[in-house]
C-alpha cells in the first residue's frame, strides 16, 4: 500500500513477490505478513506512533521500520535478520526468531528485547540502544549462543542494565570478560 500515514496507520513497502495481509490483530493498526513474505530485501513500514506486529514462518529480513514511540513487534519461525543500513526505531521492539542477526541499528526508547531462541544472536557490526544517556529502559538478550561485538557492534544501554540469558535453562552462561569493548550500562546475568 502507499500513502501518508496518519496517527494509529502505517505506510508499508514489501519489496518481495508476495503480497501482505493488513489487519486489525491484538491492536490497533497490527500490521501481518504471510509466511515466507519479506524473506529477501526487507519488510518496511512506518507509522505515526501506532504498532506494528509482524509474524512470519520461515526467514524473515527487516528493512527500516519507524514505529515513533509505537510498539514493534517481530516473531518469525526461522532466522531473523536486520538488513545493512535498515533502522529499526520503536518505543518498545521485541525481535523474536530461530538466530537473529543485527548489522544495523535497534534503537527502542521503552526497551529492547532479543530472542534469538537456540540460535545465535549476532551483533558483532550492529547497535543496540535503548536512546543511551539517562535512559533506564531495560535491554534483554536471549540465545543459546551470542556474538555481541566484535566488527564496530555496540549496546548502549545508558543507565538501565543489559540482561543476558540462554534460551536453553540448562546451559551456562559464559560472558567472557567484562567490560567489553562497546557495551555501556551494567549486566545483569
């Protein structure tokens, strides 16, 4: 679809041969794609404040998404993948798939959370904010297996914590050495 968004709408580019769905969902302005849509340049989408909720069995690749102080919520069955260059700006975002790799920016003033289930949650060139400064919005990261930075990648967590846990209870949680290169704010284990 195009056009200018309004409060509570989204203006929505998906640059695959698929065609989306828009419905009404568990809020207001929910925004839905059928499974294997958005798997190869990104699903985009704007909006003025309202949320966006996008579901998807299989892999899944993210373009920009603005949702201003919305809520972005993403859940895909198989590998979830932020594309090079594409902002994911939300009040609150909730990235959830089998491995999640970041190589852009996630910036979510109300907080962060990433689960990357048994798979591995790659930031290594990424960023991961939650605005920094003052901001004590909660940054929380789940995989059974993590590569954090590395390549430039960062987590800006300003005065709140940066929560790490495995997805899977029995394993162990090891960390490396603290502090690392590009992580500000405390960690929480």
């Amino acid at each position: 679809g195009s056009g200018t968004p309004t409060t509570g709408s989204a203006l929505i580019s998906l640059a695959t041969s698929g065609t989306g769905t828009i419905g009404t969902g568990t809020g207001t302005s929910a925004i839905h794609f059928a499974s294997g849509e958005g798997s190869t340049a990104g699903v985009v989408a704007t909006t003025a404040g309202g949320n966006v909720w996008l579901n998807g069995a299989g892999t899944l690749t993210l373009g920009a998404i603005n949702t201003g102080t919305g809520q972005l919520n993403v859940s895909s069955t198989g590998l979830l993948t932020i594309a090079i260059g594409s902002t994911i700006t939300s009040g609150i975002v909730s990235l959830t798939g089998t491995g999640v790799i970041n190589t852009s920016t996630i910036t979510g003033s109300g907080g962060v959370t990433i689960n990357a289930g048994t798979g591995l949650l790659n930031n290594g060139s990424g960023q991961i904010t939650n605005g920094g400064g003052k901001s004590t919005a909660p940054i929380s990261l789940t995989a059974d297996t993590m590569s954090l930075s590395g390549n430039g990648g960062m987590i800006a967590a300003g005065a709140a914590k940066v929560n790490l846990a495995t997805y899977t209870s029995t394993l162990g949680l090891s960390i490396g050495t603290l502090p690392f290169a590009g992580l500000s704010g405390g960690v929480s284990t």
